[in-house]
C-alpha cells in the first residue's frame, strides 16, 4: 500500500531493464540538501556502493581489494575453499 501511494504521489520513479538476469537495485533519493545513493549487485544482501552527494563513503566499492570467496553456485555445490 505505501509503495503504492509513493507511485501515485511520483515520489518514486521505478525503471525495469529486462536484459538484465542478475540482481540491481539502483536507488538515489534527492533532498533539498543533499543526494545519496546505494546500489545492491548480484544478491539482495551485498551493498556494491554507497554515495552521499557524489562522494563515496561506503560499500563494497569502498573496501580494499580483497580476494574473492567462493561464489553461492559453489559453495551450494560443495566445493571446498580455499582451493
């Protein structure tokens, strides 16, 4: 009912892009002061960026490069890691 309402009142904007097959959510709320954005990649839990006014200040995109673990495909399937 309230996602509802925000559409009827456009105070939300959804876009679906169909050629996508993994997981995006785009989200930028505009205020009078400020504007932040956050974007969810590949799986609902995992945060790829965090913005506030265009500047970088969290998520994945934040973080150092770490070796990557296992994908869920492969620890679903048992194989073991490190390799």
């Amino acid at each position: 009912m309230q996602a509802q309402a925000l559409l009827g009142r456009k105070g939300v904007e959804v876009e679906v892009d169909s050629h996508r097959t993994d997981l995006l959510i785009d989200v930028t709320v505009v205020r009078e002061s400020s504007v932040g954005r956050a974007v969810v990649e590949r799986e609902h839990t995992r945060l790829a960026r965090l913005e506030r006014d265009g500047h970088l200040v969290g998520g994945e995109a934040s973080q150092p490069e770490a070796p990557a673990g296992p994908s869920v495909r492969e620890a679903v399937a048992g194989k073991a890691w490190p390799p």
